[in-house]
C-alpha cells in the first residue's frame, strides 16, 4: 500500500477522525529486503520500510551502519491485524537459532532481534519467544527481545527492493537458502 494512504482523507476534504489507528513494529530479521516482503501486502498493514535500528551511529546508511542491524518499519493497523499475528509472522520468516546473522547472510547486522515498542509489546515478545523456546525444546532459541530504539529509514534503493528487482531479489533469496531453511524449521507454517 502507498506510503501516501494516510493524506487520501485530508486530500478529499475527510476529518483527521476519518485518518485509520495506526501502531508501528520493528523487527530485525537478517536482509531486511526479505522482511519487508514477507509483511508488504498482508491484511492491516498499511507500510513496511526498510532501514537501521539499535545502534549508536546517528543517520546509518548501508555502507556504514555501525552497530545497527538491519530492520523493518512495520506500520499497520491494530484494529485489522494484531502485534501478536504479527509477531506469529515474524517467527515463521526467521531462523531463530542462529546467534550468528541469518540464512548466508552473518554478522551483527543480520541477526534476529524483536524491538517492542511499549510494555505490553514486550510482554508479548517475550511471551512469543517462550512459546517457540518451548516448541523447540532441543534448540536454543537466540532471537532477542529488545526495546525498540530509534530507527532510521534505509536509502530509498532498498525501499521495496523485492518488487523493483525481483529476479535478483529471487536469486538472492534461493542462493541464500532462506526458503529451504523456513521449511525445514516451520514446515508447512514457512512464509515464502
């Protein structure tokens, strides 16, 4: 969906009221190309940026991100699609036992890291991790549930990467074996 939704009502004259209850999740899940399309499209999300976030360094870029790790900006809409869906969501498109990057992609910047924006979006990160730490008893589950830290927008060549080159975004993802590893993690739960 255009990242412009939110101006269509004052453009035709609506209230601000007629503006949708809008919420925003980060989620930090190895390539943020392939996290941004796995929520692009979904039911109540309204925008997925890609950019930077948990680090130090003030206005990262690709080049030089520092100790950010590569996230996406999930805005969405509560009343459509919950935090909890998803976090179910973020679980299915992740390797959570990885503690060192994601997929081929390793390194500080690719690993798995939920930032919850409020108490009770901790809560229920936390509540997720258990879930899958309980689900998979003989794997140590390495995602990290952080507080949500300012993010910063990734340059616009990254921005919906997915759809402006989708060959190498596929090739990417299939050299990658991010595909291959989902399903043999989630089974039939894997996002692709």
């Amino acid at each position: 969906m255009s990242r412009y939704v939110f101006f269509l009502p004052l453009l035709l004259g609506l209230p601000a009221s007629a503006l949708p209850q809008t919420s925003v999740a980060l989620f930090a899940g190895g390539c943020f190309w392939c996290m941004e399309a796995a929520y692009q499209g979904r039911e109540g999300v309204i925008d997925v940026v890609s950019g930077y976030s948990g680090g130090t360094l003030d206005n990262p870029t690709y080049q030089q991100h520092a100790d950010h790790l590569e996230v996406i900006q999930v805005t969405y809409e509560p009343e459509r699609i919950s935090y909890q869906a998803l976090l179910d969501l973020y679980w299915v498109n992740v390797d959570p036992f990885d503690d060192h990057g994601q997929f081929c992609d390793k390194g500080q910047q690719y690993r798995s890291v939920i930032f919850a924006g409020t108490q009770d979006e901790l809560a229920l990160a936390r509540a997720s991790k258990s879930a899958v730490s309980a689900r998979f008893t003989d794997q140590e589950v390495y995602t990290e549930v952080r507080q949500a830290s300012q993010f910063w927008p990734a340059e616009q060549a990254h921005q919906d990467y997915y759809l402006k080159n989708p060959l190498r975004y596929k090739f990417y993802r299939w050299n990658c074996g991010r595909d291959q590893r989902l399903q043999q993690i989630w089974g039939e739960q894997a996002q692709h």
